[in-house]
C-alpha cells in the first residue's frame, strides 16, 4: 500500500518556530547596518509628504534605562508608522549634554587634578565624558531596533547648535524680555546654583514646625492704643507659625490679610490664669484659627479682649525675637487660614510673596547666605552654620528668650532638587530672567505678535493663547497641566552658577559694575561660538566678543568683564528646534509632534514653548504626545532598594527586543505605565501565539507564486473571502490606530486576530483542504490568496512594533518584494476595498457561533472516548424554517466549518414555537462509512484498486490533478 502521508501537501517553512530573538535580532541589526536601511527609507520616501518627529534629547550620562526605552520605543512606533503610511518620516536623534550630573561626575573623575585646570580644559573633559555615553546609549537605543541618525545626532555641546542657543537667548534680548536683577529663586545648596522651575520636584518631607511670638515693639505702643483702644496699656504680642526656623533671622516684617477678622486673647506667662498674672500677654492671632492655636501651644483663651481687621494692623512694628530691630506689619493678599496663626512670617529674600512684599513696602530683601547655605559671618548668633544645621539652634535661641512657644515635627511637600534629591531653600540672589509679564519692545516680525501682527502680548500670555488654540495636546489633559503650569509659574530664571554649559553671552561694567547685553554683543559672540564652540568665552580674548562702540549705558565706561553665569540648562534643549529643525534640510519647523513624558510639560515642552514664541512668535510644535511614568505591577515607584527595578538590557538579553516593544504597544502609556516579570511573561505568551500564527501562514505558501496563483477576489471561495473581510477590518482600525497614536487598540486588534480569527478557527478549518485537495486546485490556491495577502499585511501592520519579527517573517514570504518590510508600506484603503463586506462578516459570524454550539457538543464524546478525532462525528442540525434555509444555503461549507466526515440537516420538531428565537438543536453521531487513509474523513466508499488503495474520490482526484499538472 503507498504511503499516503507523503502526498499530504504539509506546511513547510524555514521560518522557525522558536524566535530565539536575543540571538537573531542582532543579526538582523548587522543586515540592516550592511544595507542602510535607514538611508534606503529615506530615498524611498523622498519627495512625499513630510512628517517631523523632534527628538526630545535625553541625558548623556549613562545607559538607557526602562523609562528611556518605553520613549524611544513610541517615538519609534511614531516615525516608522507615518514612514509606511508614505510620509517622508525623518527620525534626527539627538542628546543633551550640558549641565551639572555631568559637571559633578567629571568633578569626582578628576579629583585633585582639577585644581590645575583652566574652565575650558574642563569643559572639554565634560564633553569627552558626553561623548562617552552618547555612544553608550546610541547602541543601546539601536538593539531595540530604533532606526534613525545614529552616525550624526544633534548634540547640544556642537558648536553650531551652542551658536543657535546664544542667538535665541538673543532675540529675548532684542525683544527687552531680558533682564538681571535679585529675586527669590530655588536654590540647590549641595549643587551651589540657582534651579528652574522644572528643576524642582516635591517630596515628603519632615520640617520642625515652630509658634513664634513678637511682642508690640515701644515705638508702636501709641499706635496700636489708638486704633484698638482695647489694647491700650496692655503687653501686646503677635504669634506667628514657621516651618524653616532658619530664616527666623531674616525675618523683616510680619503680613496680615486686610479683610480677616484678628482677636487679642489674653494669655498667662505659664499654665496660670492670665487674669491673675501680672505678666499676662495680649497675644494678636486670626481669630478663626484661634482654637486651633490654642490647642497647638497648650494654652487656654478666653474671650478676646479685642477684634480688629488685618487692614488696621499695617504699619504697627514689632520686636525681633531674636535681634534688637523691629518687623513691619504689612498686608498681603496671600495670606490664608489653612494653617498657622493667620500672621504670616515674612522675610523678603526667602519667599516670592515675602519678596513681592518687601518690594511693596520698601524693605531690604535680606538674604545673609552664601552659596553652599552657610549664613554669612556677620549674622548674629549662627554666623557660619549651615541653614538646615541651624534649625535646632534658632528654637533654642527662641526659647531661652521665652519666644519659642511650642514646636513639633511637620510632614508635608517640600521642594527638592531633582539631580541630588537633597531639600532646596528660597533665596534671593542675583540672577539673569527671562520676564513672562512685561510686553516685547520689538513690534511686528517674528516675535509674541499673533501671526506676525503688530499685535503686542506678554510672553506669558502669548504661552497661554498657545496652549489653547495652536497645540493639540494628547491625551487631552495634558492642555490643563500645561496651561496652570504657564499661568502659575515665577519669571524664568536662566542663569546658572555652574561652568559646563553655554555662557551667557553679557558683560559687567569694570567702571561701575552694571550688567550689559545687547544683541550685537549676543551675535557677536555666537559667531566665535560658531567656529570654536562655547569654551572660547573663557579662554579667547575678551576683546572677541565685544561690539565696536559698546560703552555702558550708565557711566559711559568702555571695560568689560565676562558674565560667568551659564544658560539653564532648559534653555539649551528648549532651543532645539532652532538648532535642529531649522538648520537640518530633512527636517520641518515646527515640527508635526513632541513626544516625552509627563514631567516635560514642567521641562522641555514649556521651554520649547517659551523659546519659540520668543524666537518666532509661535509653538514649535502641532502636537504633544505626552506618556506615564513606569512603575511596577502594584503601583509602586521601580528601584533596586525593593528588588522590583527591571532594566532593558535584562529583557533583551533573555527575551529579545520585539518583546519590549509589544509590551510598550500593550501598555495605556497615558497612564502609569506598569511592569513586571509576570507582565512580561503574558506578552511573550502573546508574541509566541502571534507569531505562530504567523509562521503558518507562512508555511502554507511554500508552493505559491502570487505572480501567478492568485485568485481574484470575486473567484475565491466563500469562508476566504470571510476571513479577509474581518482581516480588512482589522487592517483598518489598525490604521486607523496608528494615526490617532492608539497602539494599546493595535495590540488588541493584533492579537485577536492571529490567536482567534486565525489561528482558533481560519488554519483550523483550512487545514483539510490546505493539506489534502490537489496542490493546484482552486479551492486551495483561494485559501493560499488569503493567507499570502493575510500574512503580508500583517507583516507591513506590525512592523512599527514587532520591527525584527515583521522583518524576519517578509523575508519568508513569498513574491518580489522589497528587501525589508520597513520600505514598504501600509496597506491602503483602495487595496482593502474589494475585501470589505459586512453582509459577509455578519453571516459567517452567525456561523461561527452556531460552529461553537456543535464543537461544545462533539467534546465531551471525545473526552470519553466515544469518538476520536471529530472526523469519525456526524452533525445532525434541526432547525426551525428560516434558519434551515440559511444553514441549507451554507451546506457545502458546514463539513469543514465544524471538521466533521457528515452534516444532515433537518425540519424542527412542529412543537418548536416563535421560530425566529430558536437554534438549531445540534445531534452528534458517529459517523458511517469508512476511514480515507489518506484525509481521515469518513466516506460511504474508498477504492479497492491497487493503485487508490484506501482512498476516497476527492483525494484520487487531487492526486491525479497534482500528476496531469
């Protein structure tokens, strides 16, 4: 007897099964460095639309990280998804390298040796060290199959791009939006600078929360008699609440609201009866928070003895606690009865409301600090002692002035730098700002003017009319983060007391100490720049930099000294699109997208805003595109401390690349995106199904020339033309995702339908007629027309995110084709088209439930083995009159629906009511007749000629078919 096995046309494939990804995609990588396929994507798509991504530069400063790759990986699912849309989708990547991580490493690299370097030598060390990891991270970044710039990033130490960053802090100068004064700024005491905004981050924090009484100062006795009789001859005091004792001695002033109601409470010098005691205080507190003051300090008020509003009170002067001066009662806006006493402790070089204040009412914004947070030498009693050090030592002082009335530790928010995570202080100092709320000199042209109008508008307000009319911002909460962060923040303070960066390209008078900058003295300087880069402001001869005819303004002086301060380093990056998208021929400006996570709307999305409206009068960007955080599975914050940090070296090394990037596109990046071993191990079970299922796909086309076997879609046979409904609906919201930046849909659409369309029911029920009709008959060549276009635009749909697999699996398929998947392009609407068909979808889907029904049937008898496979079962369908017409139109097709040897169709019982809600009942029998050796269906007759032996007549015609071809 011939073995019948080998005529079977089984799958075959070199595609393997087991991915084997940490090995195979770095060999995809050399294949695609050995083409450039990034140069080949590139001319493939020149001359069409284009589409700009800016690259958010991240810091260059050690290895990429999970948070760093979730990034790159959606900036990737942007670029290359737009590429196969057919947009010419450039992708520059780019670094940030200035600033203080990178000062500080370089500081502990060179120890003492430092001590004999001029700044520039420094500064060249700093680049070297940024060199360094802008390697590290552009191979790190390129295993995870990203495709861009890598041989020439944009890099915010090149001496051009330090060139653009001085001529846009130049065209704030031209626009009088510039200017140096002393305000209160966050100031790092361990990094020895002034921070920005987006350099603050607020942490829990334990701070010594202390009541403080200043008794009614002689000079003010009369006053305060005469405004508040009640309080005439009485020993008058005012308790103020504080949690940053140390800036007790910079106190000057003490502010009230000028609508709230105050009371004077009579208080005993101890635990006593105030009545009885001759020492007894008249203590001035809100009285609305009166009870609460009370309780805090362990003391008892009775009535007050006197009520009076905040307004009455400005002026009265009380006794420092500590010093032989006076504080001024001043009123303030600002002041609440959330906490406290209703009394505000002011001191005007510690506070943006205190500085705000004591500007109003004429006081010394006193800051006695220098910059590693010791008080000067001059301060009475804590000269030299650091801030934070000296919080016990002011309670103490207070205490054995009898001042200190009660103290107890305070939890709260606290501003902390964001590089060395220690607590910052509010200080005033001397420091370069960018205003937000004084209007532009320049009129017209490419400033804060709407669309070039003459149309003037702060900067500030011009950010704010932005965020609402000119950026789409997703999701779309992210409009009102961006928006409150712009209404509510300080003027931006760009000065840094740092050297690795870009220096700010102004000079002080040596005759009388003003500081000047022109933009003749900021273009000037930018062209030295351009040709030797920013260190040449500390070593290239002043004379370089300084315009002809610059004399000061105010004594008319002609010798300069250089300002040692450097940009902020925000300012670096918010330039980028000047430097990049502007300079770059590839490129657009602005750019189409912004993509970065959710504390860049403090960061680089605000100064980006801020730079372009300075520099061009509008948003660099359309769009914003804003993502989570990444944190583990319950929601906690990932760290190496609670052994749940996951780095992405580990996940390459054991699982491959793609399986990061299906885990990004799984993910709601809008959220806290969450990972764990456990969520890693369901998306390889995902991937292996997916890509199984591919892989048979694949196989079945081992004898397919699409050139030549195709069948047109109006000759394929019905259950094919069902499945390529559902795949040009699957096809289509997967599009559809991709524009609208919707990879979790794309996931799921995905894969749904390789494990469930496919897989579970579409190579299940192909599976007779793939592997046992004649090779080249119709019926098979029409289920290899759907699975060679299936598996081909799955192959170009998945490609933004299993970039290595889709790759892998096109080189498998066969047909010319281009030499990666990454230079084709999406399926299109117009190549969909003769596929859709909801009519369609909804009859097969009506099919396959009633498919479920029979199968939920045929398994228990296979359990028990009362049958074996469900080829020895006979369907028996009784069906009410309507639907045994529309079973009776699908009977051809209801054997291979359900994988058995016979389907019979019969009349319900006439005891079968409301017709149009009935099933049909499902009957299993085995089935008669005898086994096909060859197809394994059950069949009334086989052959007994010695050459068909055991075979029935649909396989001797598929063999005699496949020997006549």
């Amino acid at each position: 007897m011939p073995e019948w096995k080998e005529t079977v046309n089984l799958p075959r494939t070199d595609f393997p099964m087991k991915a084997n990804l940490p090995t195979s995609e770095p060999e995809t990588l050399a294949r695609w460095d050995a083409m450039n396929l990034y140069g080949k994507i590139r001319a493939r798509r020149a001359g069409a639309p284009k589409f700009v991504l800016h690259d958010g530069p991240p810091y260059a400063n050690g290895n990429i990280h999970m948070g760093t790759a979730l990034n790159k990986i959606l900036k990737e699912f942007v670029v290359k998804s737009r590429s196969m849309a057919g947009f010419d989708a450039p992708y520059v990547v780019g670094y940030d390298c200035h600033g203080l991580p990178i000062e500080l490493k370089v500081d502990r690299e060179l120890g003492p040796k430092k001590r004999d370097m001029s700044v520039a030598d420094f500064c060249r060390a700093c680049r070297a060290y940024a060199e360094r990891y802008v390697g590290t991270m552009s191979a790190q970044f390129q295993r995870l199959g990203i495709l861009g710039t890598w041989d020439d990033p944009y890099l915010t130490m090149n001496f051009r791009y330090q060139a653009a960053i001085a001529r846009a802090f130049g065209r704030f100068v031209e626009q009088g939006l510039v200017y140096k004064g002393k305000k209160p700024v966050h100031w790092c005491i361990h990094c020895r600078t002034a921070l920005a905004e987006a350099e603050v981050e607020y942490e829990d924090h334990t701070s010594p929360s202390i009541y403080v009484e200043f008794p009614l100062a002689s000079e003010s006795a009369g006053e305060i008699a005469a405004r508040v009789p009640a309080l005439a001859g009485k020993n008058v005091s005012v308790l103020i609440w504080t949690t940053t004792p140390w800036t007790i001695p910079s106190n000057l002033a003490i502010a009230f609201h000028p609508e709230f109601d105050y009371a004077a409470y009579m208080v005993a010098e101890g635990d006593g009866n105030a009545e009885a005691d001759g020492n007894a205080r008249a203590v001035i507190v809100a009285e609305a928070l009166a009870p609460k003051v009370a309780e805090a300090g362990g003391k008892t008020f009775g009535a007050p003895i006197a009520r009076m509003k905040g307004a009455e009170l400005e002026g009265i002067r009380f006794q420092h606690p500590l010093y032989a001066r006076t504080s001024l009662a001043v009123l303030g806006e600002y002041v609440t009865l959330d906490a406290g006493t209703g009394a505000v402790h002011t001191a005007p070089g510690h506070g943006a409301d205190d500085f705000a204040t004591g500007q109003r009412y004429g006081l010394e914004i006193y800051a006695p600090i220098g910059p590693a947070g010791h008080f000067l030498e001059t301060v009475e009693l804590f000269g030299g002692q650091r801030v934070f050090d000296a919080n016990p030592n002011v309670e103490a002082a207070l205490k054995e002035r009898g001042r200190l009335w009660h103290r107890h530790a305070f939890s709260h928010s606290y501003p902390h730098c964001w590089r060395c995570h220690n607590p910052v202080i509010f200080i005033a100092t001397s420091q370069w700002f960018i205003t937000l709320d004084e209007p532009r000199l320049a009129r017209g042209g490419s400033g804060l003017g709407a669309g070039g109008s003459s149309e003037t508008r702060t900067l500030r307000q011009a950010a704010l009319d932005a965020i609402d009319h000119d950026v789409k911002w997703i999701p779309s909460w992210g409009h009102d983060r961006m928006y409150n962060m712009v209404a509510n923040r300080p003027d931006w303070c760009i000065s840094r007391q740092r050297v690795w960066g870009v220096p700010i390209p102004a000079v002080d008078c040596v005759k009388c100490g003003e500081a000047i900058v022109t933009p003749a003295l900021v273009e000037k300087t930018a062209a030295v720049f351009d040709v030797y880069g920013a260190d040449a402001w500390y070593e290239r001869p002043t004379e370089e930099f300084i315009p002809a005819g610059l004399t000061c303004p105010s004594c008319g002086g002609s010798a300069f000294e250089r300002e040692m301060n450097i940009l902020d380093v925000w300012f670096d990056s918010g330039s980028s699109h000047e430097a990049v998208l502007s300079v770059r021929p590839e490129l657009t400006w602005p750019a189409d997208i912004y993509l970065e996570g959710s504390d860049q709307h403090r960061g680089w999305f605000q100064s980006s805003l801020l730079v372009g409206l300075g520099t061009r009068g509008r948003p660099p960007f359309k769009e914003v595109l804003t993502h989570g955080f990444i944190v583990a599975e319950d929601g906690k914050k990932m760290s190496k401390s609670l052994g749940n940090s996951i780095e992405p070296q580990d996940v390459i090394k054991q699982s491959g690349a793609d399986i990061l990037r299906l885990w990004v596109s799984s993910s709601d990046y809008t959220q806290e995106v969450r990972l764990s071993k456990e969520i890693l191990a369901r998306v390889i079970e995902a991937y292996r199904k997916i890509r199984n299922t591919l892989r048979i796909l694949a196989a079945n086309l081992y004898d397919f020339d699409p050139a030549v076997d195709l069948v047109p879609p109006g000759d394929l046979e019905e259950v094919d033309r069902f499945i390529l409904a559902k795949y040009a609906d699957v096809a289509t919201r997967i599009l559809r995702a991709y524009e609208t930046y919707d990879y979790g849909t794309i996931f799921q659409a995905l894969n749904g339908f390789t494990t469930v369309d496919l897989s579970s029911f579409y190579v299940d029920v192909s599976k007779d007629r793939m592997y046992t009709f004649g090779a080249r008959s119709k019926e098979r060549r029409s289920a290899q027309t759907a699975m060679y276009l299936i598996a081909d635009g799955l192959a170009r749909l998945a490609a933004p995110i299993l970039s290595f697999t889709a790759d892998e699996l096109w080189r498998y398929l066969p047909g010319a084709r281009d030499e990666s998947v990454h230079t084709g392009l999406f399926p299109t609407a117009a190549s969909l088209e003769p596929f859709v068909d909801a009519k369609l979808i909804e009859r097969w889907t009506k099919l396959m439930a009633i498919r479920e029904t029979v199968l939920a049937e045929i398994e228990p008898l296979r359990k028990n083995k009362q049958i074996g496979s469900s080829l020895q079962a006979k369907v028996i369908l009784s069906a009410t009159k309507a639907e045994l017409a529309f079973l009776e139109s699908c009977a051809r097709d209801l054997p291979m629906l359900f994988i058995v040897s016979e389907v019979e169709l019969r009349p319900a019982p006439s005891d079968v009511e409301a017709e149009s809600e009935a099933k049909p009942r499902v009957t299993i029998e085995r089935a008669g007749g005898v086994k096909c050796e060859r197809c394994w269906r059950y069949v009334p007759t086989v052959s007994s000629d010695p050459e068909w032996a055991g075979l029935c007549d649909r396989c001797q015609q598929a063999l005699v078919q496949t020997t006549n071809v």
